[in-house]
C-alpha cells in the first residue's frame, strides 16, 4: 500500500503541473521580446519505500523545445520583427498526459483498495 500511495502522491503532482502548462498555453511574455511561459516537465525517480520500492517526484524541468511565434506586430510582446513568441505547450498533448496521470492514479487507487479488501477478509478468515 505504500509503493501505490507514493504513486498517487507523485501522479498528483505530475496533474498539477500539467493543469499549470495548460493554464499558461496561451500567455505572452510581459515585455516586448520577452520570453513567454516555458512548458514544465516532471521527472520521477525511484525512492526506497518501506523497503519495496516507489515513485517520487525528483524534479521539474523546463521543455528546452522552440517557443511558437505569430506575426502580429501590434501586440505590446512583439519583438522588433513582429512576431509574439507563444508558450512551447501544445494542449492536445497535454491533456493527453492529464488522462495518463488520471489513469495511473485510478490504477493505484485500485491496488489500495484490493489490498484494504484483502486484509480485511484475512482478518474475517482468522476471526473464525
């Protein structure tokens, strides 16, 4: 039960940093060309966990991939050639990792509820 809590607790914090890349999708940078929002990146590690082991959340790194530019030299963030760089987030593929955080979650939900199901019914066993 443990290796699977450590797992809600790491797809729970990959879900909030997904919601936060697409929450900043369409954001611009604050001054004329400034860099915008960068798209963040999860990293987990693998973590001892009363001796089996689990998953944490090492670190988040920012996706080094190319900004997206429009050309619309009147927006206030357009550089001098008129393009307005745009985040590196591509919603599409963030809500499909939202749905894979989502699935692993439910998955360990389960394998905590199966193992709570399973030592209650070891206690019934033993009780008789």
């Amino acid at each position: 039960m443990a290796v699977a809590a450590s797992a809600l607790k790491a797809q729970q914090s990959r879900m909030r940093i997904i919601a936060e890349n697409i929450a900043n999708a369409e954001s611009t940078a604050r001054t004329a060309g400034g860099t915008p929002y960068r798209r963040q990146i999860p990293v987990f590690e693998a973590r001892n966990v009363n001796g089996a082991t689990g998953v944490a959340m090492a670190e988040v790194r920012p996706d080094q991939g190319d900004f997206r530019q429009d050309y619309d030299p009147s927006h206030p963030a357009a550089n001098a050639e008129g393009y307005v760089l745009r985040p590196n987030v591509d919603t599409l593929i963030e809500a499909m990792d939202m749905r894979e955080a989502q699935r692993a979650y439910e998955a360990n939900l389960n394998v905590i509820e199966t193992a709570r199901t399973m030592a209650s019914r070891t206690l019934d066993i033993l009780k008789r």
